[in-house]
C-alpha cells in the first residue's frame, strides 16, 4: 500500500465512517499517541496488527519493575545508577563523576534527545507531548466497575483521549483500600488540566468526580517520536563498529519497537564481538571480578 498519513489512509480505504470514527480514530489515537493521526500509514497498520494479534498489557507493580528485573538477574555491580555520562566513543564511556570507563562496545540506550546529546550527528525527531492524570477515591460506586477495559472517546468530547481504572487492573498500583483512575490527555494539555480532565472523566464514567483525589499529573513534552511520512522503521542501530544506539526513535515510536531495536542493537554487538554465547548467558572469565 502507499505510505499516507493515518488520518488519509483510513480516508481513502474505503472504511465506513462510522468504524473509522467511532471505533479506528480514538484506538489508533491511543495505540500511536497521536490525536491528529498524522503518523505514517505503515506504523498504524503495524500497530493495529500488534493490537488484533495480542492484547494491552502494563507491567505489574508498574513500569520501574521492569528494569528491576532485568538487573536482579546480573552479577552485583553491573549496574551502575546515578552516573552522568558526558562522552562516549567505541572504547570508553567519560563521566562525569567517576571517569573513564574502558569498554569493548557502547550501546546508547536512551530517549532521541539524550542520544543526540552524546552523538550530535544524530537526528532529532519531533515528538507528541503525552499527560497522564491519576486519580483515586474510595467510593468507586458501580459507574467505575468496567473491570480490565481501555475506555476510549469516540466523541472528542473533552481532553481525555483515554481513561482505565488501573486498579482493577493491577490493584498493587492503588493506594490501600482506594480506587486508582489514569486518564491520558494527547497532544498540549489545557491550562487547568486536572479541572477540564475531572470534567470530562465525570461525563465518561457518569459519575461525579469532584471528591477524587489526584495522586499525580504527569506531562511529557517529549513522550513519543512522532514518525510521518515517510519513515524508517529500521533505521540504523550499528553507527560504528563499537558503537551501537537504541530507542523508540531507531525503531518504531512504541514500546515493541524500542525493545525490537535494543534487540537489534545486542545481536549487532554479537556480531561484530564474534560473540557465540549469549552474552546474559556467558559466564565471565575467572580473571574477571564481578563486581566493579
């Protein structure tokens, strides 16, 4: 198919409007973080495919759990937080507070303007801004009982493209006893964005909200790379030969897709290391302490 906009593409392909406005529009909204769907046709059709192929999903505990894991599964010492890096090359990392860091490799595991930071040739996308507003209460009453659904606005009819209760969800998120409400507001938020969002959820829930407490607001200028036509969805993660970058911006502007180019990334270094085990899986030499 040729590469459109999203927004044209469910124009010229013959969908009813009524599939494209009450149900594709708001989905693909959600799916891509893009209110104007202005994003490439191809990164729609990719995410719409993931979308029929398997089901929403947020980590347990939250989103932090995640590279928890991943480093609990390390020798102690591999990870090292709270280190600015203010160079890196393909043999050494400088930071700014512990030196130089020799090094076989560097891969740049970052956000598109933190990458470009460290390697100015990089480009800089655009990017959609993204407000998640969490609120609770402890009187969820039978109007907040939609149980482990996305609810969407079909209608446009306020800020919030998307609210759930989370709670029924992954009730670990909560506050004990309470009732944990996130909504997503797309693209620049409104001046009083908790007072137009407790509005417009009052409406979507049917049920009023004045009483709620909101536990945070959350604003992301930079939340997600917007990718219009005509994008690359494999642009390149090996700069060097020892020097490798990852994200979302590599890729495409998703979760799948910051994971597809990390993946990318690692069996480039593989590659390029002659690596023939897996490096989570290698043991270090004897020679080699385990904790830096």
């Amino acid at each position: 198919r040729p590469e459109q906009a999203t927004a044209d593409a469910l124009a010229a392909r013959g969908i009813p409007a009524r599939t494209v406005d009450g149900f594709l529009r708001p989905l693909l909204a959600a799916l891509l973080c893009d209110p104007e769907l202005t994003t490439s046709s191809r990164g729609a059709d990719l995410a719409l495919r993931a979308f029929a192929g398997g089901r929403l999903s947020v980590p347990e505990g939250g989103a932090a759990v995640l590279p928890e894991l991943l480093a609990r599964a390390l020798p102690p010492g591999t990870v090292r937080t709270g280190v600015r890096v203010t160079s890196v090359s393909t043999t050494s990392v400088t930071t700014a507070e512990h030196g130089v860091l020799r090094c076989r490799a560097v891969l740049l595991a970052t956000d598109a303007r933190a990458a470009a930071e460290l390697l100015p040739g990089l480009r800089v996308p655009d990017f959609h801004p993204v407000t998640v507003v969490h609120h609770t209460t402890d009187d969820p009453g039978p109007a907040l009982s939609t149980g482990p659904s996305l609810l969407l606005d079909a209608d446009r009819g306020g800020p919030v493209a998307h609210t759930a209760v989370l709670s029924d969800v992954d009730p670990s998120r909560a506050p004990a006893g309470r009732t944990l409400i996130s909504s997503t507001v797309l693209g620049t938020p409104p001046d009083d964005v908790d007072a137009a969002v407790r509005a417009h959820l009052a409406r979507l829930y049917g049920t009023p909200t004045n009483r709620w407490e909101t536990l945070a607001v959350h604003h992301t200028p930079d939340a997600v790379p917007a990718t219009r036509p005509a994008y690359d969805p494999h642009r390149p993660v090996r700069l060097l030969a020892g020097l490798y970058v990852c994200g979302d911006h590599r890729d495409t502007p998703t979760l799948q897709g910051a994971l597809h180019s990390a993946t990318r990334a690692t069996t480039a270094i593989l590659t390029d290391l002659g690596a023939t085990t897996p490096m989570h899986l290698a043991d270090p030499p004897a020679s080699m302490p385990r904790a830096a």
